[in-house]
C-alpha cells in the first residue's frame, strides 16, 4: 500500500470517529469523508482525484449495523497491513 493511501486511511478513520462515532455509517459518508480528507491534503487536481480513487478502492465494505468507529477501526487495521 502506498505512503499516502496509509495516510489517508487513518485521516480518514479520525475524521469517521470525530463527531457521532456510534452512529451507523453510510457508503455516502465514507466517499463524501474519503474527498474531504484527500482535498485537504492534495487539494483539487487531477493528481488529487488519482489518489482519492485509489483510496475508495482500498476501503473495505461497509456491514449492515457499522458504525462509524466499527468502521474505523477496520481502516485502521488495513492501514497496518491486516488482510480479511
């Protein structure tokens, strides 16, 4: 995995915890989150949407009933290198 998808993983993951950790996430909170935290490291380029694309590629399913710090903690995990 790439320096930046690690990064971006755990930004990630802090940014789903936040606020509402124990509330259920959504597949359209986990992209919308997923281009806040790549803009705000890459800004809006080209580049920027190559790298945001190859992290939704690493992001795991979401499970019926996940909530945001289930789900968070699941990125973390990949972010080390774990493999389900």
């Amino acid at each position: 995995m790439a320096d930046r998808t690690y990064l971006l993983l755990l930004a990630l993951a802090d940014r789903l915890t936040a606020k509402h950790a124990t509330h259920v996430v959504d597949e359209r909170l986990v992209l919308a989150q997923a281009l806040v935290v790549t803009e705000a490291a890459y800004g809006s380029s080209a580049y920027a949407e190559r790298v945001e694309r190859a992290l939704v590629e690493s992001l795991p399913p979401i499970r019926h009933g996940d909530t945001r710090d289930v789900y968070a903690a699941r990125l973390r995990l990949i972010a080390e290198g774990a493999t389900a």
